[in-house]
C-alpha cells in the first residue's frame, strides 16, 4: 500500500492485493503399464490451471475540527476485484512412440480429448460516508454504497444502499449534570 498525509486532517490511501497460482501436471502411461494393457499403446495427458485475483482499494480519510465545535469526518472508497480462473487439457492415446507427455499431439487426430474452460467476474464498489458531531451531543452519520458486479444479469449489475443515523449523547446535557 502507499499512503499519504497531504495535510494533518486529510490521509490517502491505495492498498493493491494480486494473487496468482499456476498449476500444470503431465502424465504418461507407456505401453507396458497397466491402464495400457488392451491397446499397448502409450497414452498421455496434460493439465494446465490458472488462477488469478487482486483487490485494489483507494480511500481518502478527511477529518477536521471546526471552531472546537463541529467535528467532521468523511470517507471516501472505491474498491476493484477481479476474479480469472482458465484451464485447458489435453490427451490422446495409441501414440506410436513413448515421448512422455510433451508430445500429445503424436497419437491419431481420433484419440484426442481437448478441454479448455474461462470465467471471470468483477466487483466495483463505491462507498462515502459522512460522520458529524456538533458540541459532543448531536450526532450525524450518513452513508452511501454503490456496488457493481459481473455476476448478475447486465440490466441489474448495480446496487445501491444508504443508510443513516442520528444520536443525542443526553449525558452531555447541563440538565444532566448532578445525575449519576
């Protein structure tokens, strides 16, 4: 992540998270093995997988007192995951020679099994969020949030959610001064 404190009541913040995994196996069977024993013939097969994913997230934090009164609190976010997963395979059998699992492609065209597969989904998100305290005893709080993903129809990708609240601290009252 990279921060920033462009003035003492204001932070900017962008935090990045990639993952990415990779898998690939091969596999052989010649034509002395067992799975081998009706055709004599090697067999093989190849696997590849990927996965791959980040989050990246930008905030800015603004938080200001005015005349010892008014005390204001703001966030900003915006948020970005992507999800990728791919896999293709590969297999043929009667092979005329034992290459191990490199050369797939050296049995009849009739013996081959191809596979492959793709998706992918994304989130957006978008949230503001607005906290003000005026002189310790009235509380304000008031939030929007946007959310957008890949994974629902194209005509209703988007939510949207705000929320609100308000607080008195009776404590802080003068009329509530001598009570325990």
């Amino acid at each position: 992540f990279l921060q920033y404190e462009p003035v003492d009541w204001m932070t900017v913040k962008s935090s990045f998270s990639p993952s990415l995994y990779t898998y690939r196996r091969g596999r052989f069977w010649g034509a002395d093995t067992d799975i081998n024993s009706g055709t004599r013939m090697p067999q093989s097969r190849k696997n590849h997988e990927e996965y791959f994913n980040y989050t990246w997230d930008h905030q800015m934090n603004i938080n200001k007192i005015f005349n010892d009164v008014h005390n204001v609190n703001v966030l900003l976010l915006h948020s970005s995951y992507l999800n990728r997963y791919e896999s293709s395979e590969l297999r043929s059998a009667e092979q005329p020679f034992e290459t191990s699992f490199h050369n797939v492609g050296s049995g009849p065209s009739d013996t081959y099994q191809l596979g492959s597969s793709f998706s992918q989904s994304q989130l957006l998100s978008f949230a503001a969020r607005m906290n003000y305290i005026y002189n310790e005893k009235y509380l304000f709080t008031f939030t929007a949030r946007a959310d957008g993903t890949s994974k629902f129809a194209e005509d209703n990708q988007w939510g949207w959610f705000p929320s609100g609240a308000v607080a008195w601290r009776i404590s802080e009252e003068s009329f509530m001064e001598d009570i325990t």
